[in-house]
C-alpha cells in the first residue's frame, strides 16, 4: 500500500519516539472517550478528528485507507491514539511551565510557510493536494511548536563537557567522519571496442582542448550520463568507480590522456582535469560541530526520558480496542487459528 504522509507530516511524528505504557489502578475511561491522561480524557471525538483528516490526505494522494481491523488500520490507528496522547501529555508539560503558543506565532509560521512554497497560490494547492484544510494546519502547527518550547525547557540544563567533545573527535569508530579522500575530476568517453577506443585516444591527444572533448565525446561515448557535457564525471573519490578504472584514474597526471581502459562497461580513455589531495579536520576545527552534535544528542535522550517519565506519572488508561501495546501486538503462533496440531497431539486425538 502506498505511504502517506499524513497532514503536512506532523501527526504521526510524535509517535515516532513514544514509550507506550499500559494504564493500571482503578481509573476508569468515561464514556466517549479512547484514554485518559493523569484527570484529562482523551475524547473519541479526538480521534475520530485525526481519522478524518487522514482519510483526507489519503484520498487526496489517490491511496486507499485501510480497512477497519486489518493490521495496517491497527497501526494508524496505535499512532493516533499515541499523538494525541502524547499531545496531552505536552499539553499539561505546558501548562506547568505556563507556556503558549499565540496566535501570532502560528499566524508568522504559516507566512514562513508561504513563502518557503512560493506563493499562497502554491499553498492553497499543497493544502488541497494533502486533503487538509488551514484550520486543521494551524492547529497541527500549534501542536508542534508547543512541543518545540516544552522539548527545550527539558533540555535546557544539557551540557556537554571538553572532555566528551574530544573523546568522540579521538575515537577511531568517528575517524572517518573528519578524513577526507583523495579526489580527482576527470572525464571520459567510453566506446565499445579497443579499436574505437583508439581512434578517441588519438583525436584528443592531437586536441586535448574542452571544444574537442565535447565534440568527441558527443560523437562517440556511449555512456549517456556523460556524452552531453564533454563527458565529464565530475569529482569523485575511491571507491566509487570500477577497479580498473580507479586505478588509471587516480594514476594519470593532470592533463594525461590514458591508454583504452577496459571495464565491465566497454573501453575508457579518460583525462584527469584536477586532483585534489586527501585531508583530515583538525580538532579545533571540528569541536564546535562536535559539541553541537552532543548537547543535541543529549537533548533528545532528555526527551525521551521526561515523555516515559510523563507516561509513567500520567498512568495511562485506554479503552478497550485502544491500547497502542495491544493494537499493534503480533498474535503468538500458539494462539493462531491456522495453526496445526503437532505430531503427537494428533495422534492422542
């Protein structure tokens, strides 16, 4: 079934990280409603909101909504019931900190959002194509920038330490993400045969010029990806080509016309225009990236264990058909209808 990205992406991805816990205790879950969250109900008109405005984008996609009890339906419908949820849990977190979303603030997101698309025509028309109305938008909105001030109070106290910052820059598992390789442009014409690959290696030695490579390579590669530019590859670095043309690649000098290579593809001649020479940041360089990558990776931890946390202390009940745990449990094979007696059970029958 096609995937769609329900309501401008944002309903499901608070789910995304969400610890669902079981309710316990003698809370009960009143008529009408699907959870209840600390003394707050979630109300089945809630849900039955989100569900409509995820048929809507479907629809609007050309998808089908999943039918009701299939497992597919079971899964959105786990997801619904933890967005709204956790929705309450931020609402509450929110509360507490006496902290809002405004109006004007939606009203100035939106505007980025117009702009970003190029033009209200253009967001109308994503709006409708997504099958969600501004209201349904603006509401989404407040949602998730209510979590983006909630997320940074509780991450606000997240430090990172010199220490951690030159630990990862020292260990060797992050080694390759400050080296960088050697790398070299280069161009080619690729021909189906040796002979060819010669009459090509003349041509350009006797004109190495940018006029000549794009004329020969028009007129004789076969590799449709390069033949239009003059055959340029652009920059690349080992391992990304085949072995033996790597090999010839990275051995030519500047400026070199090769000998036909051949390959798995056909018969090569390649030039190398520029090579530029590996490098690796050094930590002075690199410890401001570095540190801004841990305190976001500490932000994040501290997020997930305050939303656990919230969902422990909430002590969650769901109504019956609603728990995310159950909806989206697989059946044990014991218990499968199609499953068959062993051996020995049916010969004691």
């Amino acid at each position: 079934m096609k995937r769609v990205i329900v309501a401008a992406m944002v309903l499901l991805a608070f789910a995304a990280s969400a610890v669902v816990l079981a309710g316990c205790g003698e809370k009960k879950v009143p008529s009408g409603s699907v959870a209840v969250v600390g003394d707050v109900s979630v109300t089945q008109q809630q849900f039955d909101d989100v569900v409509a405005q995820a048929k809507a984008s479907y629809a609007a996609q050309g998808a089908d909504f999943p039918a009701v009890d299939t497992p597919q339906y079971d899964q959105l419908k786990a997801r619904i019931v933890d967005y709204l949820v956790q929705t309450e849990l931020i609402a509450q977190k929110a509360a507490e900190l006496g902290v809002e979303v405004t109006s004007k603030e939606v009203d100035e997101r939106i505007a980025a959002i117009v702009k970003q698309v190029g033009g209200q025509k253009k967001y109308d028309a994503l709006l409708k194509k997504q099958g969600v109305t501004e209201e349904d938008l603006r509401g989404q909105l407040e949602v998730q920038m209510l979590q983006d001030k909630v997320r940074k109070d509780v991450g606000k106290d997240t430090a990172v330490t010199a220490e951690e910052v030159k630990a990862f820059y020292d260990n060797p598992d992050n080694k390759a993400q400050f080296d960088v390789s050697d790398t070299v442009d280069a161009r080619h014409v690729l021909v189906t045969s040796k002979a060819k690959a010669l009459v090509v290696q003349r041509l350009l030695e006797a004109d190495p010029s940018d006029a000549n490579w794009a004329k020969v390579a028009k007129k004789y590669s076969i590799d449709p990806g390069s033949k239009g530019s003059g055959g340029s590859l652009g920059s690349f670095g080992k391992g990304r080509m085949v072995p033996e043309f790597e090999k010839v690649a990275f051995g030519l000098k500047v400026g070199d016309i090769s000998a036909p290579v051949k390959t798995q593809f056909g018969y090569h001649v390649i030039e190398v225009t520029k090579k530029t020479p590996g490098s690796t940041t050094t930590f002075e360089e690199a410890k401001a990236g570095i540190e801004e990558r841990l305190k976001i990776e500490g932000q994040t931890a501290a997020w997930d264990t305050w939303l656990a946390d919230a969902k422990t202390a909430a002590a969650i009940v769901y109504a019956p058909g609603f728990n995310p745990i159950e909806l989206t449990a697989t059946p044990s094979p014991a218990a499968s209808p199609a499953s068959s007696p062993s051996p020995s059970e049916s010969a004691t029958k």
